[in-house]
C-alpha cells in the first residue's frame, strides 16, 4: 500500500503520532511501534523513513511472522553457496539491500528464541555474518524499525522475549491506538481511501450521506484501519461513482445489532468511591497518579471506575484533556504519560460528546 504524506487523522492521538514521527526521523535511533494489527505500524515507519536523511536510499519491510524460522537468518543475514541445502549459490541478505537505509522488522514478536539471539548480536555489533560464513563481512549502516501488535512486556515477563533485546529496540517507542478509540480520524481515513480508489479506478468521488458516516464512526472496525480501506474501496468499486447508501456497507456492518445503552448504575457504592476519588483531586489536592493510578494497579478500584472520573472531569473541562490535568493536579508534563496509561488500560474517553456539555453543579443523594 502507498503510504500517505502524512499520518491521516485529526484526532489529539493522530496529531501526537505525527510529533513522534517528525522527531524520531531527525535521528538514526532504534524505534519500537505498536499497536493492534491493522492500525498502520508500516504507514509510521515508512514516514518515518520518508522523514529522515536516509529517505533516498532503500525501505526493505519484512513481515518476520511470514517466514519461517528455518529461512528468516537466511534472508536477513544472507549465506554462503553450499551452506544449507538448496544454497546453490551466494545470496545478499536484506540487510544488505538496506545499507545505507532502513530495515523495518514487522511482527517481531513472532520472532523465535534463537533468532531473538541472533537479532540481538547484529544490534550490538552491527557486523552482517551471512550463514556458512566464518566470520562477518561487513559492517551495516542500516536504521531499525521493529513493530508488533504483541504485549513485548507480557512477554518479557514470561520469557518469550528476551529482555535484551526489547531494550535494545525500545529506544524511541510510539504506540498507536486501535481506530475504535479515535473515532474522530474515521471521516479523514475515509475520505482519503476512497480519493486514492475513486483516482485508481477513474471513477468520480461520491459523497458519502450522514446514517452512512454516523455508522462508520459508531462502527467497532475489530480490522482497524485496514478494514476501514477495504470498506472505502469496496464503496468507490461497488458504486462506480453512483450515489451511495447503506446497503453499499458490507453485511456484518449493516445487520450488526446495536450495543444496547449502558444502563446508569444505581451502586451508591460505585458512585461513593467515584466521588471519593473526584473530591480526593478536586477539592483536597491529591494527585491523579496517588488517589487514582495507585489504588488502580492495586486492584483497590476498577476500569469502571477510571472511566467515570476521568469522564466528570472531561465534563468539568468541556472535553479538553490538556485542562483534565489542572483538574487532576497534575504538571504539563505529565501529559503524554497520562495519555499513554489510560489507552494502555482502554480508559481513554472520547472527548466530543462534553464539547457542548454546560457544566452544571453535581447534586449529592
């Protein structure tokens, strides 16, 4: 797929990946992305690449968990004739071809443990030894991107990656988020799919009516944004430039039945403990990392929880994270590490319906 000039979004999620994006291309440093399959860890590295002063020199993507274990030393590293069977000749490896370039190492958490090890050599020295080689034959300059849609710290933890190594490529680290908790980049991610499609296939670009958008933003997209493209392009095929409708959507989306509304709970319990965590903030001081983070990872209050402090206090600040953090005392600093904890946990509140809340005194039982 054609990257874009840009990440595609408009979302405060898509706007801080374009940030991480223009600074990590300014260096030669190990990056680490992740995120859901289908959410556009590629997209990243190759802007990325594009962004840095190696965009003139080659981007070799390699899909580690689509080839087998037996063959991967083979095509990074290359090897030697006579090395293996079926070695009928020398072969350069992709490393090789990314000299001077960037390598990026998609699904590396599929990596096996011997290969984790190999991996882990070539960073340290950065020497190419190619199988049936004595010794290496070259030292690389190449830049590393690896992605996985992997937990690479669950997996630390029971030993199926090697801590090692994830230090090693978690120098500058950048998570996106699934489609679902940004649903304000659907319409953007849309709208450029199906220009790109509508161009390919020389079809006018239709618009799309408003049920149709407000199923898509209301949609889960379980496939991301890789769903979302195929959906744009079945749209811009289907149609052929006609007007469109819902009966355009694939049938999982038309015929999908609609959550039904999360009844208010009626726990004075839950709302006590929701009150006691506000005013533990708002009124005597406390800090969100002492009165909430804390009692989180202990267990002592619940996802439920999380989300509903953090929902009243979007509508204190009429939807504005970046003001959330005066309400939560917390420093300006503190704002990507924030972020990052509450998406790591789903706790991430969309903000758009507080914008046109008017706030109004909360009123105890």
């Amino acid at each position: 797929m054609e990257s874009p000039q840009r990440f595609v979004g408009k979302s405060i999620a898509a706007r801080e990946i374009e940030q991480e994006i223009e600074i990590a291309a300014r260096s030669d440093a190990k990056i680490l992305i992740t995120g859901e399959s289908g959410v556009g860890k590629e997209v990243v590295a190759n802007l990325i690449h594009r962004g840095s002063q190696r965009r003139h020199r080659p981007f070799i993507a390699i899909n580690c968990a689509g080839v087998p274990d037996s063959l991967l030393e083979s095509e990074l590293f290359g090897h030697l004739r006579g090395s293996f069977t079926d070695a009928y000749r020398d072969k350069i490896g992709w490393l090789d071809q990314a000299q001077t370039g960037t390598i990026f190492l998609d699904e590396i958490g599929e990596m096996s443990a011997r290969m984790q090890a190999v991996l882990l050599r070539f960073l340290e020295n950065g020497e190419i030894q190619r199988v049936g080689a004595v010794k290496s034959s070259v030292v690389a300059n190449v830049r590393v991107i690896a992605a996985t849609n992997r937990n690479l710290m669950e997996q630390v933890a029971t030993k199926k990656f090697r801590d090692d190594l994830y230090y090693r490529l978690n120098v500058i680290h950048i998570c996106i988020p699934p489609l679902r908790e940004r649903p304000e980049d659907v319409v953007p991610l849309l709208e450029h799919f199906m220009q790109r499609a509508a161009t390919a296939n020389r079809v006018p670009l239709q618009a799309v009516p408003r049920e149709l958008v407000s199923r898509l933003e209301s949609y889960a997209w379980p496939g991301n944004v890789r769903e979302l493209r195929n959906v744009a392009d079945r749209l811009v095929v289907r149609r052929g430039g006609a007007a469109l409708s819902m009966s355009d959507l694939p049938k999982e989306m038309v015929c999908v039945n609609e959550p039904p509304p999360q009844p208010l709970t009626e726990s004075h319990a839950f709302r006590a403990t929701v009150d006691r965590v506000y005013d533990a903030m708002t009124i005597e001081g406390e800090t969100f990392w002492t009165i909430v983070y804390e009692p989180f990872m202990a267990r002592d209050i619940t996802r439920d929880h999380l989300r509903e402090v953090v929902s009243r206090g979007l509508e204190h600040t009429r939807g504005s994270y970046k003001l959330l953090l005066q309400v939560f005392n917390l420093p300006p600093g503190d704002y990507k590490r924030f972020l990052s904890f509450l998406r790591k946990y789903q706790c991430h509140v969309p903000f758009q319906r507080f914008r046109s809340i008017r706030v109004r005194p909360r009123v105890r039982d």
